[in-house]
C-alpha cells in the first residue's frame, strides 16, 4: 500500500508537468516494458531470475521487481519460502555526452547512451521489508520502436533489521538487470509545440502601503491601512505540447492483484489472499480531449468468489451451519469503460490560464500526460472455480446432502457461477500510447477482482503522421 501511494503521488504531481529533461534528438525518452533482475544474494538463498516491470518518461522511472525465493533447507528449523519485491522509484539521466552511436532519423539507425540512475527503494522478503536508494549506472540501446536497457543496480538499505540481514548480509544488495521496452513516442506524439493562439492577461501590483495609528498615550492600536495599486498586462502568442485526438487499436497484460476486505458478521473481518494471475486483453477506443471511451475482450483472472448466507434469501436459517468457503476463477469478459482526465479538472480549478490556451486550439487535441478516472461495465463468462478453502467441495457437498431442500444453484454455490453483467471502478495513468492501470469489478452474485495492467495503444488515425 505504501508503494501504491507513492506511485499515484508521484504520476499525479508528474503530470501536471510535460518536461523532458535534458534529452537530444535522437534519445526516446518515454518507454514502458518488462525484463529480468538477478538479485545477488548470500548462497543460502535460492531463487531465479525475477520479472521486473518498467516505466519511464523522460528523466523519471519507476521499477517493480518480483519473485519466489528460498532460504536454507526444507529440513532445517529456519527455512523459509516466500515472495520478495524490489521497488524503486526517481531518474535515469542519460548521459549524451558519452553517447556511443547517435541516431539521425527518428525511424532508422539505433541510439547507445550510457545513463545512471538514483532512485528511492524498497526490498521486501516475505514480510519484512527495507527501504533505502538505488544507484544505478546503465546503457541503453534503442531502435526503432523498442530499447534494450541495461542497469548494474547498487541498493544500499538503512535500518536496524536482523531480519534483513541473513539474505544479504549488511545493507548493500547488487541487482543487475535488463529490460526490453516499447517506445512511447514523445517525440512524434507529443514532443512539438503547437499554437494554441494569442492570449492577454492583466495584473494586480502593490505600489504602496500606509498605515495610520491610533495613540492613546498607552499604546498603538492599528486604525487605517491604505494600499495603492497598478495595472499591468502583456499579450502574445502562446502554444502547448499536444497530440492529435485519437482512435485506437491496442493489446494489454494484466495481472490479478487481489486482496478483498469481507466481513463475517460487523465485528469479524479477515482479509482473504488471491492467488495472482496473468491475463490479456484487445480493445478498441478512442481519446478526445478530456475523454477517454474503451470496448475490449478480456480475459481476467483472479475472481473472487464467496457466498455469504446472511445475504442470500434461500439460504435464511442456514446460516449457523453453512460453510463459509471461497474460489478464485478466471473469465472472458466484454467491457466497456468510460472516463476523463481528472488532472484537467483539477487544471480547471488552479491553472486556468492553461485551459484557457487549450481551448484555443483549433484541431481536435488531446494531452500527452493523462490521469483518467472512470467507470466500467460489461458481461463475465466465467471459468471453473478453483477452492481456496481446504476440502471446499467436500464442505459444500455435505451441507447440501443434510439440507435437500435447499437449491444447489449459482446464489448458494460458488462453483456454479454462471454470465453475470458486471460493473467497476478504474485508474488509469496514460502518457501517449501507454497506459497503466488499475482495475475494480465485478458483481455479488459473480465475483470480484482487483487487477494493475499495462496497454499499449496503436493511435490508427496518426500512423499517417508518424
């Protein structure tokens, strides 16, 4: 959770900013894409590479590593198997001077710069975790369309955690790693100013202040202030870094992050722990200005799925001897989703000034940097339902050979979910053509899930101008 909000602090507070930092031609400064870090722990811990996500626009990067390891021996009285997570967030400097190979065309040739990076990060072994910074110094080798990024990643962690110490050693851990990316196309999307017309402002400027007093030979009270003002204004040409509105074709992975907050009765609660899952989804859509429309085909894992009889009428006077059992399941989906850019809105209210320049534009636009907010809805075709609860089938088929009067149907069995029409929530951070997000939906009487993926969005009515 505290990843999450610093994560969400920081696209918030980035996208109110459109900089690229620093960057020459040549150099792509925004990416999103997946890869591999080999963490080098002591060599009582086993573990394989682990996958490792990447987001990068312009100076800033975001990483989130994960993966199973192992410490010590199935028989010894310490050992342990578990997940652990390594996540940094800050900036990747290129380093131009020291460029390798420049490119001279946006769609030929390849680009090698060498970059170093510094970052806040966390790492996490089971359930105990560390923070500290990352420095790490890099290449990246870029082409048309993708990049290949290598990083020799140096994470030094602070803290007085035994714990911590038996995986590495001290508070120094080594990770290389290499990611391949998808290029975001700053530089053809969003990267050239365009004229958003002339503008003219006036303001308010204090010349001078006087203040008169009262005196009753005891003390000064304050009795007048007069204050004398100026009028300025200035007028121009102003523009903006926009994109073309547009439509699209995309494909998306997404991932089943779940965790669902239910409630036994309204003094017992429990929080019951999804497996994760991978899923993939296709869609069509368009963006305009604020706006944001989707229609996609999804297959989503990581549904929740429970009965509780307190809520179900065929189930009334039951309850004491139901089983309370869960499933996960995974379905195909049709949704839609619609939404806005809710940075804008808040634009309308502190930067007017912007939105007034933006409204002068004389083509349909949209922002390069996007925080859309929204909501969902679709129809669920669900899969075979998977038993968290030990010997769930059993429990289930038990209660209902005591109780034949009660209707083996999909209100009172979790195993027999049928097509339900679900709704949902959704976040999600856009900078041109790649989209992350984070994903709520389902239904009562379906199941449901909470999801992060990434999309990468083709802008079919641009192709022409790229």
């Amino acid at each position: 959770m505290k990843n999450i909000i610093i994560i969400l602090t920081f696209l918030t507070a980035y996208s109110f900013s459109h900089a690229q930092i620093g960057l020459t031609y040549g150099y792509s400064s925004t990416a999103v894409g997946v890869g591999k870090v080999f963490p080098k722990f002591k060599s009582e811990v086993n573990t394989k590479p682990w996958n490792n996500f990447i987001l990068r626009n312009g100076i800033f990067e975001i990483q989130f590593a994960e993966g199973n390891f192992t410490y010590g021996q199935v028989d010894d009285a310490d050992y342990e198997s578990d997940k652990g997570q390594l996540f940094s967030i800050g900036v990747i400097i290129p380093l131009h001077r020291f460029t390798l190979v420049q490119r001279k065309k946006y769609w030929s040739g390849i680009h090698v710069t060498p970059m170093f990076g510094v970052h806040y990060s966390t790492q996490v072994m089971g359930d105990v975790g560390q923070a500290g910074f990352n420095l790490a110094p890099g290449l990246s080798v870029q082409f048309p369309l993708g990049m290949i990024d290598l990083k020799l990643n140096n994470g030094f962690y602070f803290g007085n955690k035994e714990e911590m110490k038996k995986y590495r050693g001290g508070g120094y851990l080594f990770t290389p790693s290499i990611g391949i990316q998808l290029d975001g196309m700053f530089e053809r999307l969003g990267g050239s100013s365009v004229s958003s017309g002339a503008f003219q402002t006036t303001w308010r400027v204090l010349e001078s202040e006087e203040v008169e007093y009262d005196d009753d030979n005891t003390n000064f009270r304050l009795k007048t202030t007069r204050r004398n003002y100026s009028y300025r204004s200035a007028s121009g040409k102003s523009s903006r870094k926009v994109q073309r509105a547009f439509w699209y074709l995309s494909g998306s992975y997404n991932k089943s992050r779940s965790s669902l907050l239910t409630g036994y009765d309204d003094k017992e609660k429990a929080v019951r722990l999804i497996p994760d899952g991978n899923g993939w989804g296709v869609s069509v859509g368009g963006r305009w200005r604020d706006f944001m429309i989707d229609a996609a085909l999804e297959r989503n894992s990581g549904f929740y799925a429970l009965r509780d009889p307190k809520h179900i009428s065929e189930l009334e006077g039951f309850a004491s001897t139901y089983p309370l059992v869960e499933g996960e399941f995974s379905a195909l989906e049709i949704r839609g989703k619609i939404g806005f850019d809710i940075v804008s809105a808040i634009g309308q209210i502190v930067a007017k000034r912007q939105v007034r320049k933006l409204k002068n534009l004389d083509f349909p636009w949209v922002k390069f940097m996007r925080f859309n907010v929204g909501l969902s809805g679709g129809l669920g075709l669900p899969g075979k339902t998977n038993m968290l609860t030990p010997n769930g089938d059993q429990l289930l088929d038990d209660f209902f050979t005591a109780n034949p009067e009660v209707e083996r149907n999909e209100l009172t069995d979790i195993t027999k979910n049928n097509a339900a029409w679900t709704i949902g929530l959704f976040a999600n951070w856009e900078m041109g053509p790649i989209s992350l997000g984070w994903d709520w939906h389902g239904h009562q009487e379906f199941g449901w899930r909470t999801g992060v993926g990434i999309r990468y969005m083709i802008p079919l009515n641009q192709l022409k101008n790229l």
